[in-house]
C-alpha cells in the first residue's frame, strides 16, 4: 500500500515557524483528502488541517491563522506551514492519507516548541 513519508519536525522556539511535509507516491494522493493530525501525551488525536483533491481546505480552531495546508503536486507532497508557534503546540504530528472512511497514517514526526 501507499507509504507516506514525513519530514520538517524538531525543535523551535515559542513564536517560531516550522514547516512540515509529507511526501507519497501514486494519483490517490492528489485525488483524496491529505490531513495533518497531532497528539500530545495523555490527549487524543485531534485534527490539525486537511485539504481535498480540489485544494479546499479545513482548519481546526486552534490552527486558524496560524497554520495553512497546501499541496505541491508536482511533487506529490503536502505541507503544513506552522507560524506563530506555541509550547501547546508540541505533539507528535501525523499525516493521513482519506482512504474512504478511513485513513492511512504516517509515523508521526515530533513537533516540540520551548525555550
């Protein structure tokens, strides 16, 4: 099956910028939903940003005017630009490829914002 391949995580400081990608193989890719994920220790899973085939994108409250989703379909990738970043931020981020009702995962990459 599809592998999706993560990069961009590691440490920044509070009010920093960091960019994620993930990168796959395969038309499905740029035809279905892409989501950004994150999950801290103890906390759910929640949704960070998504974006369709079509480029319409998702944002989850805390991530509005921060955060933007966007795709590179020349390179089959889609990117999750991070601004203005906060300690409750850090997480381990996945991203998740719509197979119907389901997802296909990433391995996470780890997001930590300190001093």
């Amino acid at each position: 099956q599809v592998q999706l391949v993560e990069s961009g995580g590691g440490l920044v400081q509070p009010g920093g910028s960091l960019r994620l990608s993930c990168a796959a193989s395969g038309s499905i890719f740029r035809i279905n939903t892409v989501g950004w994920y994150r999950q801290a220790p103890g906390k759910q899973r929640d949704l960070v940003a998504a974006i369709t085939g079509g480029g319409t994108t998702n944002y989850a409250d805390f991530a509005k005017g921060r955060f933007t989703i966007s795709r590179d379909n020349a390179k089959n990738t889609v990117s999750l630009q991070m601004n203005s970043l906060k300690p409750e931020d850090t997480a381990v981020y996945f991203c998740a490829l719509r197979m119907g009702v389901s997802n296909h995962w990433g391995q996470g990459t780890q997001v930590t914002v300190s001093s």
